[in-house]
C-alpha cells in the first residue's frame, strides 16, 4: 500500500475533501479528463486536490482536445493554479478525434509539457492489451513515449489500466521488465465498488471481465447484488511479486466511491500491513 495514488474525479472533490484526514499526504491524485466539463470545473478540481495537500495529476485525453489553443490554455491554466508539475497523457476513447491530437505522443511532441515546467508524465499501460493496437504496438507505442518524455528531460511513469485478474497483470509486468522498460509502474486496482458498477466500468474500458476473471476476482456470476473489494487481487499481487517485475505502486480507481476505497486501504493496511 505504501506510496498509493487515486483517481478522482471533480464530482468526487466533496467526498475526496471529507476523506483527506485517512490518506496520505502529498498522495498523487489523478483526476480523469471525463467529456462534457469545462475547463474552469477541471482546473477546479486539480486546485482543490493541491489545497488538501495532495499532487495533482491531471489527464490530457488527446482525442477529446479540440485544438492546439485548448491544449495549452488548460495545461497553463493547471500549471498556474494547482502548481501541477505531473500530467497524465492518454489517447482518449473517442473513436473519432476531436481535434489535431490523435495519440498521446502528438501531445508530448509539442514541447508544451517541458516548457510549462513539468516533471513527470504518466503514459497508459495495457496489461490486457487495447482494442486497436496488437501487443507488439502496444510495447513498441509505449517504449517510443517513455523515451521521448526522458529526451524531453522529464520522467515517464506508466499507469496501468485496471484488472480483475492478477495473474494477467503479473505476466505483463514481467514481459515489461524483459523488454526493458525499467520505469516506475503503478499497477491499476478497482476501488470496492458494487458489482454492476465494476462490470459496467469494465465494459467502457475494455477490460475483461469474463465470468473465470469474476471468479478469481472473487465476484459469482450467481451472486450478482452487493460489492466486491480488491482483496484477492491484492494478496495474490503481493504474494507473486518479486524482483523480475521491478519498482511498482498501487493506483487506485474508485469509480466514485472515494470513502469506500480510502476506508478498504487503511484497513488493509491495518490487517495485512
Ligand atoms: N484513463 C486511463 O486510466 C486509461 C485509459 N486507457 C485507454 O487506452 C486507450 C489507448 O491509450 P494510449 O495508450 O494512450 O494510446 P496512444 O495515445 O499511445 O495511442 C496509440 C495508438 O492507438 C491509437 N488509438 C488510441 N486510442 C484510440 C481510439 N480510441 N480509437 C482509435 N485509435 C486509437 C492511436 O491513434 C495510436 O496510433 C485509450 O482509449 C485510453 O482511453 C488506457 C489506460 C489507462
Ligand atoms: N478506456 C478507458 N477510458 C476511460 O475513460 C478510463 C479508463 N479506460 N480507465 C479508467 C479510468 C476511470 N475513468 C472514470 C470515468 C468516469 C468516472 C465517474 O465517476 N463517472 C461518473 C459516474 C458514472 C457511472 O457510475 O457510470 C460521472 O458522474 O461522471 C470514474 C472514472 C475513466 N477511465
């Protein structure tokens, strides 16, 4: 647990403020670039994260950013009111791009990123692979970004897409390290969520959630009411992790619901340390 970040949403600012006493602080708390905000309510929201004492990371999805002038009014605009020095940099769902940005490196090659003073860029990892990319694009997609953040002096971190199944996100941070990529990861865990809410959430993000994956996870397709928490997940990462798979942290997905994901880690961290 040690080291965790989050992901929060504005809308979930109010339950983030209530929870700030139970995590840590400077704890890096992303907040996703959801469709329909405006840019005021997103610098908002990352304002609000570093007033509690947190670092804000917030996302840029590329397919949803309308032009060149939205792109770097929004990154001065978190730089100069939340002291955002970490951003993260996704591709973004829309099948169709909004703007001139199709991937994640169309927006780190701008050089905007350097230039407003930032740090550190977190890119997606795909421990289940992506819908549009074969596994060789996945890895070749994500070594070219991690390089080029380094050439641009910043640091890469990746910041894998959630999982319901360990095993899956345990081969992937192997097959990681043999090709190289030596960089900080934090592994995606989903918050303790209902189980309609985790299989929609799965759906939308394209992550598996087959009824053998559910099973491992502790989730009986019989048994569809009621909620379902990471603690298979968990043990089973904890307990497979060695040195092959390098330097890695948790980043949690709440799907809304912060206090129940700050209230599972510190018990967690209570009764398994
Ligand atoms: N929000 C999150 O925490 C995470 C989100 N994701 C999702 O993973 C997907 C890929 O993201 P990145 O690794 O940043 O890819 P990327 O920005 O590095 O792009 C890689 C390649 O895939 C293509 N591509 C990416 N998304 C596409 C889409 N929706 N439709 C058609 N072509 C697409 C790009 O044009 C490019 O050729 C995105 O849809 C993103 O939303 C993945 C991990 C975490
Ligand atoms: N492919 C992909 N696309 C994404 O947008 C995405 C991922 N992956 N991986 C995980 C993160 C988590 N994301 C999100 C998106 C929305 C809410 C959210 O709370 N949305 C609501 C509630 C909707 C609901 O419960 O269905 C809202 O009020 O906006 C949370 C996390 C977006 N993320």
């Amino acid at each position: 647990m040690e080291g965790y970040s989050l992901e929060v949403t504005s809308k979930d600012i109010p339950a983030l403020t209530e929870a700030t006493g139970k995590i840590w602080r400077e704890c890096p708390i992303a907040v996703p670039y959801l469709p329909g905000e405006t840019y005021e309510a997103r610098i908002a929201a990352a304002k609000s994260v570093r007033e509690l004492g947190f670092e804000p990371m917030p996302h840029f999805s590329a397919r949803r950013i309308e032009s060149r002038e939205e792109f770097e009014t929004y990154l001065e605009g978190v730089v100069r009111e939340a002291g955002v020095e970490r951003c993260f940099v996704v591709a973004g769902d829309p099948s169709t791009p909004a703007g001139p940005f199709s991937d994640s490196s169309s927006l780190i090659e701008t050089g905007a990123f350097e230039r407003a003073g930032i740090k550190v860029i977190g890119v997606g990892g795909h421990p289940e692979g992506h819908p549009v990319m074969s596994k060789a694009e996945c890895w070749d997609i994500l070594k070219s970004k991690c390089e080029d953040i380094e050439a641009r002096g910043m640091a890469p971190l990746i910041v894998a897409q959630f999982a319901f199944d360990a095993d899956a996100m345990l081969a992937w941070l192997k097959e990681l390290r043999e090709r190289g990529l030596d960089y900080p990861v934090r592994v995606g865990v989903p918050g303790p969520a209902g189980i309609k809410t985790l299989a929609r959430f799965a759906a939308v993000c394209g992550v598996s959630a087959s009824a053998s994956v559910l099973a491992k996870y502790g989730i009986s397709l019989g048994r569809l009411i009621g909620t379902a928490g990471p603690d298979k997940f968990v043990d089973k990462l904890v307990a497979g992790l060695g040195p092959e798979h390098g330097r890695i942290r948790l980043h949690f997905y709440p799907f809304g619901g912060v206090s129940k994901t700050v209230e599972w880690i510190e018990n967690y961290q209570q009764t398994k340390g």
